[in-house]
C-alpha cells in the first residue's frame, strides 16, 4: 500500500506537474535516458490513461490532478458539481440510447444480407455461421473444456483480438464465454474451422468491454483444436 502511494504520488508530480515535455520528447527520454522513477512514472500514466471515459474533457482533468496535488482548493461548490453531473448524466444517456439505435440498424443491416450469402447458416438464436474446414474430431458439449485459436473482428474491419497474433491458443469452459461462444463452438467439431457472426444480443449487450464498443455484432475466425 505504501508503495502505492508513493509511486502514484511520483506520477502525479512527473507526468503531470512535470508536464510541459511534449509527447515526443517524454517518449525519447523514456527510451534512452529515463531514470528509474521517471520510467515507472511513465508506465503509471500510460496505464492510468486507458482507464480515462472518453466523454472526460482530459485538459480539464489533468488541470484539476495538477490542483488537487498542490492542494488547490476546488472552484466548484458542491451542488455545481452535483448538477454538472447529472446533467452529464442526462447528455450520455441520450448519446448511449441514440449510439443504440444506430447499432442495431446496422446490425439488422448486416445480418440481413449476411444471412443470404453461400454457407452461412442461421440458427434460432439468430447466431449465424459458415464451417471454413469440417473436422472429424469430438463435438463439445455446453460444459466442455476446449482449446482454440480465434480472430476476432468488428464490423469496421477492426481486430480487437487474436490468439494467432501471440502464437498461442486459448483454453476455457465453454459455460464461462459469450452466448454465442457457446452455441457456435457446439456446431463445430476437432479439427474444424469457422466464421461465427454473433449479434450483440449473444455478445456484450450494451456493455463497453474494452476495445469492443457497445452493441456491437462480432465476427471471429475459431479453429477448434481440441476438446476435453
């Protein structure tokens, strides 16, 4: 715990207060000449920045660390704070339910013709799938332990994953992933290659999960090597 704090204390007063170096430059001296601190600074700041929303103003938020460290008293009284945040509030529910909307158009858009192209399958749950290679191995069942390799993409073209990129398959429960995890790895078999197309509904839902927007229909390359 102590470590922590000082260690947080240290990126405060480094990356911020310290902060008139241009990106460029704290790259550079990062790479070459960074003391020990400085580069566990760094780290803590590039870290802390992936865990920023998008909707924060960041200018604003580094100005207030900057006051808060320097034991600035905040300008904002407790009931404009109060009203900034739910008015804040109000702003991203409208953005969510409007960003929803769009989603779920394109969704539609997507599956729509999808569904019409050669191979693809469709099932009840409206999971639909195209078997690349056949394999002739086991089948897994909903409680299995299978081991695969996957891509996964977004409708963009965007690839959020990949274990083909860290030269290493994956294992799991098939009961501990997506509903459309789940189902799709059941239609396949050992030794089997598929495109699966899952609709946010048997995805992430609403949910932001890391790189991966909510709402979002994901496409994932899934070769099944084994199955326990």
């Amino acid at each position: 715990m102590q470590k922590k704090t000082i260690f947080t204390r240290l990126f405060i007063l480094v990356s911020l207060i310290g902060g008139s170096y241009t990106h460029a430059a704290a790259l550079d001296k990062t790479q070459s000449t960074a003391s020990s601190i400085e580069k566990i600074s760094y780290a803590l700041g590039h870290e802390f920045s992936s865990q920023v929303p998008d909707e924060v103003d960041f200018k604003a938020f580094v100005e207030g660390l900057r006051a808060g460290y320097t034991k600035q008293p905040n300008p904002y009284t407790q009931k404009e704070l109060q009203e900034a945040y739910h008015q804040a509030q109000m702003q991203l529910e409208k953005k969510q339910k409007s960003d929803a909307i769009k989603a779920a158009a394109v969704e539609e858009k997507f599956l729509s013709e999808n569904a019409k192209k050669p191979g693809i399958v469709t099932t009840k749950s409206g999971l639909q799938y195209k078997i690349i290679q056949k394999g002739k191995g086991k089948r897994p069942t909903a409680n299995s332990i299978v081991t695969v390799h996957y891509k996964g993409l977004l409708l963009d073209g965007t690839e959020f994953d990949s274990s083909y990129k860290r030269n290493e398959p994956i294992e799991f429960p098939l009961d501990q992933v997506i509903p459309g995890w789940t189902e799709g790895l059941q239609l396949m078999q050992e030794g089997s290659k598929a495109t699966l197309y899952v609709p946010s509904k048997l995805a992430y839902g609403s949910q932001n999960t890391g790189p991966i927007p909510a709402n979002s229909t994901l496409i994932f390359d899934v070769e099944l090597i084994k199955v326990q």
